[in-house]
C-alpha cells in the first residue's frame, strides 16, 4: 500500500485491489510491537485471538474470552498513528446471531479505540457480518480454515480442496455480499485463492493462501522467530527472536556470576 497514506482507512483496501498494490498484516497484542510494526509501514495489524496461543499459553483458541481481548486490543490501538486496527471477536462471542454479534462488536469499538473487527465463517456468519456492517462498524470476514471451529473440522485441515471449493466460494461470496471490507484466506491451496481473489471485488488476505491474494498476513510471534513448538507450513521466519532472547539471557546470568555486571556506568555515585 502507498506509503504517504496518513492513517489507513478501509477505503485503502479497496483501492490497494484495485491498484494491484499488496496490502501487509501482522499480528500484533502489545503497544511495543505494535509501534515497531506502524513504524515500519505495515497496512494493518490484527489483534488476533491467537493471543490464546502466543500470550496466554492455551492450546487453542477456544478458550480466549472478550475481557482478555480487550485490554491488548487497546494497547495496540493505543500505539499505532498508521495502521488500521482489526479486533478479533473470540469464540463464543457472535455465534448465536446478530444481536450478540452486534454487542461484541461494540464492546469492542467502545472500550478499545480499535478500527474494525473480525469474525469467522462464510454463510453462516452472514447474518452478523451485515448486522455489524449496518451499524457503521467495519468487518474483516474469515474464512476458509477457522481455528475456533477446530474440533468441528477435525483439525488443521486444508479448506476448499476438490469438492470443498465450492462451498468456499459460497463462503467468499457470502462475505462480499454481507458488507465485509475484506476476507481472510486461511489454509486454502493457491489456486482456489486465485480465484476468489478474481471473483471478489473486496480485497483478500492470505495466511497460508499462497501469493495471487491481494494481502498477507502473518502471526507476528511466528513470523519473528518467538513462538516455540510447531511452526505451520505457510510461515516465513524473518528473524531469530527465541535465538537472540536466549542468547542475551544466557550472557545476562553469566555476567551476573562472574561480577562484570553491573559495571560502573551502571552505578550511582554516593
Ligand atoms: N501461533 C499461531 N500461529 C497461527 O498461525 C495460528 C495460531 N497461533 N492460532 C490460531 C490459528 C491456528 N492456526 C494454525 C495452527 C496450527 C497449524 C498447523 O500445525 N499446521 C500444520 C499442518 C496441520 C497439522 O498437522 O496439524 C502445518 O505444518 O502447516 C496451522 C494453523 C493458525 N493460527
Ligand atoms: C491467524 C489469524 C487470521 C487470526 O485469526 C488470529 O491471529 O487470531
Ligand atoms: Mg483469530
């Protein structure tokens, strides 16, 4: 997206697709990475409910509640002066129809300062997409491999290959139809993204779609290095973080041992 943009506004999106120009997410859950991203001109940041994962231990994201979202959805809507913030709705939260989506969406809008909310599911989230959208309140849709439905799919499954690709074009369609600004592509194989992406004509965002949609979007704690245990297929590792934290605690504890820390510009004089 063109750097000279001020604040990114949903607007942006659809001119980036209809530019051909790449839009670029990353997680974010704290005001210190957050900042780093704004400042390195990434488009938009999600604030994802991945924080089950990445920042609370859980195994899934299942578990994740709104009052935990909440909090690191303002410290990153806080920092950022650029980007455009996306807040992710948890499991539980939206599901049982446009009234409660509604609600979450803004709890959210109101407590956090954050520019848009997320949800998952194509069809059957319809309903609650348009909800949302008529209240003035943007929505990023998601589709595709939905992790809060992770039992109910029996796992990280790869959506829409063979006969599933027509059902995930429903889904596509649906979430266009709803009012959503722009869709998430999770774990779809290349070439049904394609052609979604040519279908559509709001934006779609990539996380383990392949190249041919109009954006990206990675776990940032992946993506950097830092997350720990299995690291899906579709992540690119920018950088070492678990590497270089190790290696600075490790050098930390023996400067400790051996009384070269602190050293005297470390030290107040009397
Ligand atoms: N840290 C993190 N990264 C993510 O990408 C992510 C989350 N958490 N939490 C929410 C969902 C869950 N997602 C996931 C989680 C695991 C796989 C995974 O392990 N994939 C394997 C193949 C499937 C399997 O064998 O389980 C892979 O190698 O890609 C993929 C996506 C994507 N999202
Ligand atoms: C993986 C992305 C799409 C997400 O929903 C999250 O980080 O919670
Ligand atoms: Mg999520």
């Amino acid at each position: 997206m063109a750097e000279p943009i001020k604040r990114v506004r949903t607007r942006h999106f659809q001119n980036a697709k209809a530019n051909g120009i790449k839009i670029t997410g990353l997680t974010s859950y704290d005001q210190l990475s957050a900042t780093i991203f704004d400042e390195a001109g990434i488009d938009f940041l999600l604030v994802g409910d991945s924080a089950g994962n990445t920042v609370f231990g859980y195994d899934t994201t299942l578990p994740v509640t709104i009052d935990e979202l909440i909090p690191l959805t303002r410290a990153v809507a806080g920092a950022v002066k650029r980007a455009l913030v996306v807040a992710d709705m948890p499991f539980g939260s939206y599901e049982t129809g446009a009234d409660e989506a509604l609600h979450t969406a803004f709890r959210f809008m109101k407590e956090t300062g954050a520019h848009a909310v997320k949800l998952e599911g194509g069809v059957r989230s319809a309903e609650q997409i348009r909800r949302i959208v008529s209240a003035g309140i943007p929505v990023m849709a998601h589709i595709g491999y939905t992790p809060q439905s992770e039992h109910g799919l029996g796992g990280h499954v790869i959506q829409g290959r063979g006969e599933g690709a027509e059902a995930l074009l429903a889904d596509a369609h649906a979430v266009e139809d709803a009012g959503a600004f722009a869709v998430v592509l999770e774990m779809v194989p290349s070439a049904v993204a394609a052609q979604i992406t040519s279908e559509l004509t709001i934006p779609t965002i990539s996380v383990g779609a392949g190249p041919s949609t109009d954006g990206q979007l990675l776990v940032w704690t992946d993506w950097a290095g830092f997350s720990g245990g299995r690291i899906p297929k579709f992540v690119k590792q920018y950088a070492d973080l678990r590497g270089v934290l190790g290696d600075a605690a490790k050098a930390y504890i023996a400067d400790i041992a051996s009384g070269s820390f602190p050293a005297p510009e470390h030290e107040y004089d009397a």
